[in-house]
C-alpha cells in the first residue's frame, strides 16, 4: 500500500446544536480503494461534502498530497484534484442538456470557453471520455431522454474526465446491472493502479467484496473500526458500523396463523428456475437479493404489474392472478413501491388526502367526502409513523423525501389486507425513521401476511421472522431469522451458496 494521500485529523462540525462530525480521523492512502461504511445519520454525507467542498470543517485539518486542503467551492475541490460522485444523480447531470454538454460541463462553465465555437471538437472529445466508460451513447442525445442507470454511468464519467487524486464515489451501483458495475470495477482498478486514492460509499456487500483494499466503519460521527489485510473483517466491519453484532435483534417471531400466500412452481422468467413459497398470517418476510435479482420482478408479479411465465399463486386458498394493481388491492393486496412516482404521491395534495387516495369510497357517501374521518385517519398515521409537518392539511410537497416515503407506508399501513407488500420501505431514511417504520410494520401484522423487499441485511434482520434470499430471479437460501450466521446470509446474497444447502429448503406451514 503507497503512503497517505488525503489525512483527516481531528475534524469537528456541528449543524446548530447537531454535532454531526466528532474528531473525526482518516487516512486514505494513494493507490487504495477505501470502502466506508456507516448507517443512516453516522456523518458520511457530511464528511463527503466537507471533502468536496460544499460544506467548511469547523476545526481540525485536512491534508492532500501534504499540503494543507480547504476547498471554499466543489469547484475548488476539483481543481484541487478531489472529484465526487454523489449518490443523487441530478447532483452530476443537467437533464435539459445533451450528453457531451454533461461530460464536459466544468470546461463549459470556465469563462469564454465557448462551446458552440468548438462543437466539433466537444463531441469528439465527449465520444473520447464516454468510450473510456463503455458508454455507447449518442453524445448529442439529450440527457432526458435517458433511464436512470445511463445517467448514472454519465456523471461517473464525467468525474473521471478530471485525472482525479482522490475520487469520491457515493452509491455509484445502486442503478447499475451487474454487467455495468462491473465497467466501473475495471476503471477504479485502473485508477488505483495510477496510485488515485478512491473513497467508496457503499452498503452492498456484493461491491465491498469485489472492490475494497479497506474498510471504514462509521458511527455517530466518529471512526468506529478500520479493517484492512489480506483476509478483510467483513461481519466486523458491519458490526462496527452499527454497534451492535447485526444478528443480535429483539425479534419475537410469532407462532404462523392462516396460510394465506401459497406459490408453486413459480417461473419470474421463462429462464428463470421454478420455486415455491407459503407465507402466513402474523408472518413477515423479508426478500433480499443484489441487484437484478429479481426481488422487483417477484414483487410486481404479486401486485398485477407484470405476469409471471408460468407458475400458481393462491390467496386464501383461491387461484390469484391479478391483470392489474386495481385486481391486487379488490383482491387484499396492498403494494408499497420503492418509487414514489409509482405510488401515485400527489404533489397538489395533501397529507390526508396522499393517505387515503386509493380507499376514498370509504370515506364517501352520497358523492360526498367525509373529509373529518379522513383527517382522523391521517392524524393516527402520522402520530404512529412520527412523520414531521405541521397538521394532517399540510402539502405533501413541503415534507423531506423521507417523511414523504412514511406518508405512502401510512396509505397502505391505513387500511387492513390479506397481502402487505412493501419494496424498498425504509429508502431514503434515516436509521431512527427505519426503525419507526419497522415497529409500525411489525406492530400491525397480524393476521395478514408482509412481504419486506429490502436491499440491506441489516433492514431484513431488524423486521423479518424469515429472510429469503434471491438470485436470477429465483428464491435461492432462506433462513430464520433466530441466530442466524451473517456470513452464510452474505455468500448466499453474493451467489456462492449451492441450491442444495439445508438453509435453502422451502419452509412450509399448516
């Protein structure tokens, strides 16, 4: 390992009375792909956005290349070699704009640089950057043309056209196939050979496996644990990141009542391997899986918004295959999507009204709305779910993402179902949310059957009674959720674990 690029020491900052960074100390050597780690609210956005320039440190020092480093803008930060990728997309691309304009927007913004003067000479030099990513794009192509993993891929490339030092990459798989995650793995390793330090934030144990030369756990913003070597700490790390030993949750797994969901020989894809799954009353469930496999399809497959290849499901007995999300909901089951756009959130609206949207013929009659009952409704959603805003009347549209998030769990929480599906609960908020979110799930589940699609171990062991694994797009391991070995849930998500293993077995109930 080369020596220390970038040196954080004793680094302090406070948002009023929030002290979010506390002496915080950090080395990250050249050459060496770091891997952080820390759980919503630890201060990895913060430390982020003091590294690139957005936010000013309030003591301590940094050091880049041994030379005293206090970006005043991003663009600072660039020029100083420090180049971020942050985990919201629009953060690094301008939709309205093409794709050239994007990859070359920081020599745009320089005075009298003059791009349509250079035309030519911009779109070969886009192609030039795009190819270095195996982006296969037409440069003059408007961004907003583009899905989300291209975009990505965009603003990754876009950092990489800086020559950085040190390359800060917040989330940067979360939209990408494994296919394209793996381009990216190839150009980091090429720019740690080139002795750039990378910084890499991310959960997903799939990345930190193939990636990380170190890992850095975070929490409460200081340095929780550091684990480097031949032979990397995973459980340790993740230990450190939270506190706690990750196995160690206060669930009491309740005795199984009613079978309510019965699948059979369930085909996600025509290539895709059969399976069968039963899921009862009082039970939660908790479908974890990378990237791709296949935990949305298996989720919209239940909802009516895609149709399996073949297969049977049952609800209560009865044959279920719902050609709609309005077919799922006459029928009991009740989806919460990860994509609040998909949840039909009204920005006009407001909270009562976001709540009660889809079941207002219960609060109806005569053609009348009894907007009194559906305000009561909205007030005990709100008080059980600790969504911050004013009243129950307030705009959806002036509360965080995350308390916005609870409002579409609130809808679906609202009412009773045979079937609660809920893909990506706790998206976009913080740990002390997550864990409101998970008591309100796992208080209200009796008697009907949960299904939690989650992307994080950590989500999946603090509200699941069971945990299954998937991957291409088949149910591959499942475990329950008492004792269980976090390693033998990791290799199972990463693929590694033969079909055949005991923990595997399908879990049947009467």
């Amino acid at each position: 390992m080369n020596g220390t690029l970038c040196d954080l020491r004793g680094v302090d900052k406070s948002f009023g009375d929030n002290r979010v960074l506390k002496q915080l100390n950090l080395a990250l050597p050249a050459g060496s792909v770091t891997v952080l780690m820390g759980a919503n609210g630890a201060g990895k956005s913060t430390l982020v956005k003091i590294l690139s320039g957005v936010h000013a440190l309030d003591s301590g020092s940094i050091s880049l290349l041994g030379k005293d480093f206090r970006p005043s803008s991003p663009s600072a930060a660039i020029r100083a070699g420090v180049v971020t990728v942050h985990q919201n997309i629009n953060d690094g691309v301008i939709p309205d704009l093409d794709v050239a304009s994007n990859l070359l927007i920081d020599r745009l913004a320089e005075p009298g640089y003059g791009f349509f003067l250079k035309r030519k000479q911009n779109y070969a030099e886009a192609e030039r950057i795009a190819s270095q990513m195996g982006l296969a794009l037409n440069v003059r192509q408007s961004v907003a043309e583009l899905g989300v993993a291209d975009r990505q891929l965009i603003a990754i490339a876009r950092a990489m056209a800086h020559d950085p030092q040190l390359l800060i990459l917040d989330e940067p798989t979360s939209s990408l196939s494994a296919s394209e995650a793996e381009r990216l793995f190839l150009l980091i390793e090429r720019l740690s050979a080139k002795g750039v330090a990378v910084l890499y934030i991310s959960h997903r144990m799939s990345d930190i496996r193939r990636i990380a030369d170190r890992i850095v756990s975070m929490r409460d913003g200081e340095i929780s644990g550091v684990f480097e070597g031949d032979t990397l700490d995973y459980e340790g790390a993740v230990n450190a990141m939270l506190g706690h030993r990750m196995t160690d949750v206060d669930i009491t797994i309740p005795a199984p009542g009613k079978r309510v969901l019965e699948i059979s020989d369930l085909r996600l894809l025509p290539g895709s391997k059969a399976f069968d799954f039963d899921l009862a009353e009082n039970e939660i469930v908790a479908v974890t899986g990378l990237l791709g496999s296949g935990k949305s399809a298996f989720a919209q497959s239940l909802f009516g918004l895609e149709r399996p290849a073949s297969g049977q499901i049952r609800i209560d007995g009865k044959d279920y295959a719902p050609a709609s999300p309005q077919a799922a909901i006459k029928a009991g089951v009740f989806m919460s999507s990860k994509d609040r756009a998909n949840n039909a959130v009204v920005a006009d609206f407001d909270i009562t009204r976001n709540i009660t949207l889809p079941f207002l013929v219960r609060y109806s009659k005569l053609s009348f709305v009894n907007r009194s009952d559906e305000r009561t409704t909205a007030s005990q959603m709100i008080e059980a779910l600790s969504i911050v805003c004013q009243s129950e009347t307030d705009s959806i549209g002036t509360l965080s993402g995350g308390n916005q998030q609870k409002v579409m769990l609130a809808r679906w929480l609202a009412e009773e179902c045979r079937l609660l599906l809920l893909d990506e609960p706790f998206q976009g908020v913080d740990i002390r949310a997550r864990r409101d979110i998970g008591r309100k799930i796992r208080e209200t589940a009796k008697n009907r059957a949960t299904l939690v699609f989650v992307s994080e171990l950590d989500e999946a062991l603090e509200v699941a009674d069971r945990i299954i694994v998937m991957t291409e797009h088949s149910v591959s391991a499942e475990f329950r959720n008492e004792n269980v070995d976090l390693n033998e849930i990791l290799t199972a998500v990463t693929g590694a674990m033969p079909a055949e293993n005991g923990n595997a077995s399908r879990t049947a109930h009467a």
